[in-house]
C-alpha cells in the first residue's frame, strides 16, 4: 500500500498497546537502540500470546528491521515515535520519523517496491548481491518473509509516518 488507501481499516478496531518516543539524534546515536527498542517493546506487548516467548522473538525481529530502516534513513530534528497498535491477532507498528525530503522520497519508493508482485525476487536479488546492503532490505524482508501490510503517510514536509501490520500467530479458521 502506498500513502493512506481509504478504506484500510474499515471494521479495525486497534487498541493502543504502547509508545515511545525519543529525540531522532538521541535515537540516531547508536546502532544498538534499534535492538534495545525493539527487545523491550517485544516483551511489553507479547505477555498475553499463546506462545509469549516465540511471539517476542518474531515481533523483536520485524520491529528491528522496521528500527534499522529508520536508523539508516533519517535526517532533520524532532521526536522518532514509535507506537504499537493491536487489533485481534493483529499487531501495528506505527513509526513516525523526521526526515528530509530525499528520505520521504526514499520510502515512498520503499514501500511501493515492497508491496508490488516482484517483491519476492527483488528480495531474494538483495539477499544474494555482492555489493553494499540494498537500504531498502529491511521493508522487503517485512513483507515477504513476516507478510506485513505496509503502508506510508507524509505528515508533514518533515516527516513520514510508517505502518506495518503483522499476524505473527497462526489464526483459527
């Protein structure tokens, strides 16, 4: 999905589970506060799955490559804001991160890339390249490997806001 499709949420009910937030220098100043971030959020948000540990681990993990995306592609001041969202078996993961233009541009194209057919193959190109880490791995990993629902919306000319939705537990049907 690209900037806010109307209608995506059309019968959600997402309740609110936690935020933080935190300056994006203070955020940017190490690479270990996107594991730091995303292991305690984890835990925050998976006491009440059939499987807590299992579940923390695979939310940990998807958060991380959302936070390292973030990490890699920010610029400007203001408040990285992460906030978790639940609807049913349902996580969001909302990040709203203060960046320059070109950044905005570059998630855009991220996102659109992530959601489009080729995905899976982009993916696995990046995977097996010689050269640099594509910076767009972490989004396309999110959605073939965890099948998240990705979308973005600009803010404002100084921000964007990142949404994945995640099913992590196996659904009944």
């Amino acid at each position: 999905m690209m900037d806010s499709t109307p209608g995506r949420d059309a019968g959600r009910q997402f309740k609110s589970l936690i935020e933080v937030s935190l300056g994006i220098d203070q955020f940017s100043s190490s690479w270990k506060n996107c594991d730091r971030v995303s292991s305690y959020l984890a835990r925050m948000v998976s006491h009440n799955r059939s499987d807590p540990l299992h579940f923390s681990n695979l939310f940990s993990s998807a958060l991380n490559e959302l936070l390292e995306t973030a990490y890699r592609q920010n610029s400007g001041t203001g408040d990285f804001i992460c906030r978790i969202f639940r609807d049913g078996v349902t996580d969001r993961i909302e990040l709203t991160i203060p960046c320059e233009p070109a950044e905005i541009a570059f998630y855009r194209k991220s996102v659109a890339a992530a959601c489009e057919p080729g995905a899976v193959e982009d993916y696995r190109q990046m995977l097996f390249s010689g050269g640099p880490l594509d910076p767009r791995i972490g989004l396309l990993e999110l959605a073939v490997d965890y099948g998240a629902d990705i979308s973005i919306a600009v803010v404002d000319d100084s921000s964007v806001r990142l949404t994945a939705d995640l099913t992590l537990e196996p659904t009944e049907n």
